[in-house]
C-alpha cells in the first residue's frame, strides 16, 4: 500500500485512537488553518467534538481510505460532512494520501436549546489516542487548540460513548489534571 494513492481523512478526535478503527496506514501530522470545537446540536444529548476553518493548528492522524471506499466511516461520521483539505495545510502529507478530507459538524442541525454535558467516556478515549500519537506534550495541546469547552458527564463507570476504550489510572489522570486545570465541571451518571 505505501506506493499505492489513496484518499484519506483526518482525524482530530476519536479517529486520533487507532483503537477505534482499523484505517491503515495512517501518520500523525498537524493541519493549519482550522481549530477543534465542541458543538451542540439537536442530534443528541451531548455535543460532539468538530473541526471549523480557522487561524491556528491542530494536531492529528491521516489514515487512508482503501479503494476510496468512504461508506462505513460516512455511516460512523453520520453527523458530520466532509470537507477537502489543501495539502499545504497538513506538515508532512504523506505521499500516499492523493486526497485529504475532514469531517466537521455543519450548523444544518442547529443549535440544541441547552448545552449538555460532554461525555468523560468519549474524552477519555480521544486522549488516550493524543496520548499514543503525540505524548503528554501532544496532549496539552489537544486541551489548549480545542474551543467551547462546556461541563463534564461523568459516565467511566458506565460508558455512553459506544467507542469508549479501557484506560488506565495513569490515563485517567492526565485527563482529570487538565479538566481540573480548565476549570470544568464534573457531574455523575
């Protein structure tokens, strides 16, 4: 496949932790030109973490999508749409990847009525991904470039988020320390 083209996406939340997935190959790069959001919708309960066009960085994984077969990772994105990124936005495109696209939450389903809570699950497992590809350092970062924080569900002991990974008391913790440094708050199932 290293020789082969291929499309590809970039991921700059869950799609950041290969466990999630099986996309392959795929490199840890950082994309100009666009920030991480959270974003509420009328979808559901909890807002899901989306990508705008901005000023600034963010890091993140692009893997390829073999034969250009985007169906079941549409159906995982269902919520989002994607959008082209210029290679000269992303450090190091691989060479195998023809076509970069993004998915980002568009303001078709509007804004829900009250800003709900994001699940600890799901941002437990997009920092264990942060974490494997770009280190604590990678980590801070991933708390630092990401907009409209909102307060926490605290659901580890039961997981909403259908994705959610195991992670350990050191993980944990990492999360917890910049949740606390951010000031946001927790509240149990």
């Amino acid at each position: 496949m290293a020789n082969d083209l291929h499309p590809a996406f970039f991921g700059y939340g869950s799609l950041v932790n290969r466990a999630t997935h099986d996309y392959a190959p795929g490199e840890a790069v950082t994309l100009t030109g666009w920030r991480r959001v959270w974003r509420h919708t009328r979808l559901r309960d909890w807002p899901y973490l989306s990508a705008e066009r901005a000023d600034g960085q963010i890091d993140g994984l692009i893997a390829a999508v073999p034969d250009d077969n985007w169906a079941l990772l549409d159906q995982r994105e269902a919520a989002y749409r994607r959008h082209p990124v210029a290679h000269d936005h992303v450090t190091t495109a691989p060479l195998w990847a023809h076509r970069i696209e993004i998915y980002a939450v568009d303001d078709v389903h509007g804004v829900a009525a009250n800003h709900h809570p994001i699940l600890l699950s799901y941002l437990d497992t997009v920092v264990q991904g942060f974490l494997r590809e770009f280190g604590e350092a990678g980590v801070a970062r991933f708390f630092n470039t990401t907009a409209n924080w909102t307060s926490l569900l605290d659901d580890r002991a039961s997981p909403h988020y259908p994705r959610h990974q195991e992670t350990s008391a050191a993980e944990r913790r990492l999360v917890d320390h910049h949740i606390d440094a951010l000031g946001l708050k927790r509240r149990k199932v």
